[in-house]
C-alpha cells in the first residue's frame, strides 16, 4: 500500500474519499432526509380537518344563536300553551304587532322603489361625491340604532329646525324604519343592475321600444327578484327594530306602541314569559320572511351581497 492509498483509506485531508466525501462544516445536519408523509397520514389530516370545521361551525352557532333562541322557547312555553296563547292575544300585545307589521311592510314597499332609484342612480351615472354617497347609504349599518333615534327625534322632534314634530306619531316610526332599512334596498338591487347586459338594452331601443318599455319589459323582470329580495331584508330588519323608534315613537298604547316596545315593557314589568311569547311570534315572522328569500335568491340566482 503506498503512502497516498493510505491517506485515502485513512480518510484524511488529501486523499480520494476526503476529496468526495463532505465538505468541511457541512453534511452533518443533512446526513438523513426528511421523509415525507405517508399518504395514510395526510388522508387521516385531511378527514380530521373537514370533519372538524363543520363541527367548530356548528358549534359557535349553537353557543351564539341556538341556546339562546332555546332558551327563549323554553322560557315562552314554561306555563303552558295557554298561557303562551293569552300572551300574544292580549289586546295591547295584538295591537303592538299589528303595527309592527303594517309599518314594516309599507316601509319596505317604499323603500323598494326608492333604493331601486338609488342604485340607478349609483350605477348609470358619474358624478363627484359618488363615493361620499355610497358611505351615507351604508352608514345605518354602522350607526347604533338609539343614536339615529336620537338624531331623528333632534330633526323631527319638538325643537326641529324645520318644525316638523313627528315626535309620538307612526309616520315618525315609519322615517326611523325608513332609515335603518333602505341600505338593504339599495345594495341588494346595485350588484344585480350593474352585470346587466346593455347590449339588450340598445338592442330593444333600435327595435323601437321607448325607455319606458325597455324598463318595464328588459330592466324590471331581470332586476324584480333582487328588488325582492331586499324588500324582505328591510320588512325583518324593521319587524325587531327597537332603538331607532324607541325615542320618537313616545311608547303610546294602541297608537305609537311597537312590538319590540311592547316586549321591553314587559321584560320591565318582570312579565319575562309574556315578553318571551311575543318574541317568539317576532322570531317565526323574521324567520319565515328569511327563508322565503333564501329559496327565492336560489331560485333565481340573486346574489347574497349583504
């Protein structure tokens, strides 16, 4: 064995497997691989994952919304259907909802027209402070509700500017629900008029059709599902409205008493399963107006914007 043959046995600096080997300060961390996942490991991670999402869903859920909407039953029906019955058929209770529910549906139809308008508006024009106009129309979303009943009783109250007292009357109940709603009106119309096609549009205008008929005939039966469908977000936002009418209304029995007022008078009166009853009643109207445009949006293809 000569000298060399030797170094390189040796495996010291200078021989052949020195010279192949690793370099110097390296290789000592990388001497084995990471192996990757089995695919039994990563299958079992997957199925982990999509069984827990829907579980942690449903679980936030039930804590948030559906313990407390069963509380609410149990505490509704802890004496009795009778006494659930005599609750929400009690003269001042039958006269709350009445209310309610008329206001409710008569603000919708207006603000149907008028958020269709806006929209219009918002989509088919250009003009300077548009984007201004876009943050009004949402910022009921993002005002308390008692502080735009403050600034409604301020400009329609006894000391108005305009002197203008809606203070204690239902068209003062119905400008406060007018204001909280109209957003769902507006933004629910907006997305469906802006991806309709214009070129429908100039095609019904060379045949002859007037703007009128093009509205009516094109634009209205492509747009009337959406204008639906935020009709009925507006009627189940303004059915459990409380702190935009709970200053201007004036609370009087039989005139300007809505149903949530009616419930906090109770809840007041420590009539707690009495006020659970009309809860309830408010819960199945909200409820069933939300199903409705669920299937109507499916059926349709409107698109959910809000």
């Amino acid at each position: 064995m000569t000298g060399v043959d030797a170094v390189a046995d040796l495996g010291l600096p200078g021989g052949e497997q020195a010279s192949t080997g690793r370099r110097p300060g390296r290789g000592r961390g990388h001497r084995h691989p990471p192996t990757a996942l089995s695919p039994v490991l990563t299958g079992a991670g997957r199925v982990a994952w999509r069984a827990s999402g829907p579980a942690l869903a449903v679980t936030y859920l039930s804590l948030l919304v559906l313990l407390p909407l069963a509380a609410l039953f149990t505490n509704a029906f802890s004496n009795g259907w009778g006494a659930f019955w005599a609750a929400v058929t009690q003269p001042e209770a039958v006269a709350a909802l009445e209310l309610t529910l008329w206001i409710s549906f008569a603000v919708a139809a207006v603000n149907s027209v008028a958020g269709f308008a806006i929209a219009w508006v918002l989509v088919r024009d250009d003009f300077r402070g548009k984007a201004l106009v876009g943050a009004v129309i949402d910022l009921p979303f993002a005002l308390p509700t008692i502080v735009a009943g403050l600034t409604l009783l301020a400009l329609y109250g006894p000391n108005s500017p305009f002197h203008v007292n809606l203070a204690g009357t239902r068209l003062g109940i119905a400008c406060a629900l007018a204001f909280v709603t109209l957003p769902f009106c507006v933004r629910s119309v907006q997305p469906v008029l802006a991806e309709l096609d214009a070129e429908t549009e100039e095609a019904a205008s060379s045949l002859g059709a007037s703007h009128r008929q093009v509205l009516r005939r094109v634009i209205l039966p492509s747009i009337l599902p959406s204008v639906l469908a935020g009709a009925g977000l507006a009627f189940a936002r303004a059915v459990g409205e409380f702190g935009s009418v709970v200053l201007i209304s004036g609370n009087l029995p039989f005139k300007t008493e809505v149903a949530s007022s009616w419930i906090y008078n109770l809840s007041q009166s420590d009539a707690l399963p009495a006020a659970s009853a009309v809860s309830v009643v408010l819960i199945a109207i909200s409820l069933g107006v939300l199903v409705g445009i669920g299937w109507a949006r499916r059926h349709f293809e409107v698109p959910e914007t809000i």
